[in-house]
C-alpha cells in the first residue's frame, strides 16, 4: 500500500518507451475489436441469408403451390406390440425448389 501511494505521489514521469509501448497495446488492441465487428457483421449477414431461404422453403412447402407428386403413405397401428391394422394413405407430396423441404396433403378424391 505504500508503495502504491509513494508511486502516486512521486513526480516522476513516464518514460517515452513507456507511453510509446502503451500506445501501441491500445492500437492493437482496437483494431483486435475492430476486426472482431467486421467478422460478426459478416456473420450475421450470412446467418440472415441463410435464414431468409430456409423460411422461403418452408413457406413454399407449406403453401402447397407448384406441381404435386403422387405418393403413398403407409401406417401400421400397433396395440400391447402387436398390429392391430395395416394401411395406407394416397398423398401428394409438395417440395420447393432446392428439393430441401417437403410436405403432403391427402389426395382429394
């Protein structure tokens, strides 16, 4: 604590490789935060794209538009591990346009 103080009160001063030293830390310092900010706007502007073609994917899928393909589902219901009822269902299967998502409906008949 003493020598705190006596360093305090001293009136030496700095040195001028002391402040050309502290100097260069700080520089270096803010362009490490500078480059931080630059990669997290990169960062965060492919996440964006990445995110508006995975909710136009799912919009185009969910919304049922383009030309279906027609499929079948197929069911087993099971009671106490044993099958009860085997079936299927005829669907049509939506996908978008990257063949990433797909969705289906029941054919109308």
């Amino acid at each position: 604590m003493r020598k705190l103080t006596a360093k305090i009160r001293s009136r030496k001063g700095e040195t001028l490789i002391e402040i050309l030293v502290s100097i260069l830390i700080v520089s270096l310092s803010a362009l490490l935060v500078a480059s931080m900010f630059v990669a997290a706007g990169r960062i965060n502007l492919s996440v964006r794209k990445m995110d508006e073609d995975f909710y136009h994917s799912v919009t185009e899928v969910e919304s049922q538009t383009g030309t279906p393909q027609a499929d079948e589902v197929n069911f087993q219901i099971k009671e106490d591990g044993f099958v009860v009822e085997n079936g299927s269902i005829d669907v049509n299967v939506y996908t978008d346009e990257n063949e990433t998502f797909s969705g289906y409906s029941q054919k109308e008949e």
